[in-house]
C-alpha cells in the first residue's frame, strides 16, 4: 500500500469520526422543537386532574369550590329570575385557617364563571373598602357626582370566608374545610343567598419496616 492510499484512508477514518462526533452531540441537545429545555425531569399535566399530594389546599380545592359555588349562585332566584343580569361586586375571600390560601384566586374563578354565563354583571373590585358598610358609604358618597353613580350602583355584593380544622400525628394528617359565601344586597344589609362547600382530606406516612 503506497503512502496515498495510506494517507486517504486517515482522512477518510478522521472524517467519518467527525460526522460521528457531530451527531452524538446533535442527539445530546435533544430535539429542535423550539423550545427551551432544562436538565429536570419536568412535563405538562392535566390540570383537571385531581391533586393528592398532601392535605393543604390544592388546584382541586379551588376547582370544587369555584364550580360548586357558581353553579349554587346562578341557580338563587336572585339571579335565575333577574329581569336584567344584576350588578354584582365580589369581595375578597377572608382566609381564616392557619395556612396561606390565595383566596383571590377562588374568586378570580368565579367571577370568570359566571360571566362566562352572562347572567351576571361585574363591576371593579374596590379592595380599600370594607365589606357591607363601606359599600354603603362608597355608594352614598360617589352618587353625589352623576359620573360615578354607574361604578358605584352595586345590585348585590359576594363575600366569603375560608375556615379548616387540621389534626396531624406522626402518621397522619387531616384537614376540613369549610367554604361558606354570601349574596348580600349592599344597601339594607340583607343576605339574599349563602351556600357552603366542605372539603375533607387526609394523608399518611408510610411506616419503614425492616
């Protein structure tokens, strides 16, 4: 074999190592789909899917309240047999258990909900004011001024409140829920409707044996 022939099958074994190298690593940084991938194992889940990793308050405790509760409110005479869709403001949430809870977000889906519906009307939340009182005093004081007198003509206002009762052990942990709101008629004080939704879970923690 003469030294050409020698030095064509090196440039030839180099370039087939080359080619070799660029699709291991073309491999390496996974398939071109446009987006951005990390080194985790992270994926995309049904967020209907019922959620039991633990007992604290979950995607699926805001997703039973929020249709429970909607559906309650639009089947309330207050409502079914409005002759106009109403002007409703919600309120926040009070959260009274001993975890945090995102109560805006329960109320952030209602209010989708039922506008979704169209039998109801909202207006801008005014989270200074407090509960029924302040409605009252808002209302009274912008109607002095003909411009704000359609921001401030609530029809009926939505509160609620959050409470739980956990008990835990080594093993075990479990919590209620209570989920209670109201429809209130902003100027005489008057609750028109109220349901409640009760949650109840638990979790354990398996025994290592050996």
């Amino acid at each position: 074999m003469n030294k050409k022939t020698i030095f064509s099958s090196h440039t030839l074994a180099l370039f087939a190592l080359l080619c070799l190298a660029l699709l291991l690593l073309d491999g390496c940084t996974g398939p071109r789909t446009g987006r951005l991938q990390g080194g985790g194992d992270t994926q995309y889940g049904d967020p209907n899917d019922v959620e039991t990793i633990t007992s604290a308050w979950g995607s699926t405790d805001l997703q039973l309240t929020a249709e429970s509760m909607t559906q309650s409110l639009l089947d309330s005479r207050w409502i079914m047999h409005a002759a106009e869709p109403p002007k409703v403001r919600l309120r926040e949430v009070r959260n009274l258990t001993s975890e945090h809870i995102d109560t805006k977000s329960i109320t952030d889906k209602i209010r989708v909900q039922l506008l979704k519906s169209g039998a109801v009307r909202f207006l801008a939340d005014t989270a200074n004011l407090g509960e029924v009182a302040a409605e009252r005093q808002f209302t009274e004081a912008a109607t002095r001024r003909t411009e704000n007198k359609l921001m401030a003509d609530t029809d009926y206002i939505v509160t609620g409140t959050v409470r739980s009762i956990r008990k835990t052990t080594k093993q075990a942990a479990s919590v209620f829920y209570q989920i209670t709101m109201e429809l209130v008629d902003p100027q005489s004080g008057e609750i028109l409707w109220a349901d409640e939704k009760e949650l109840s879970k638990s979790t354990t923690t398996p025994k290592i044996g050996w």
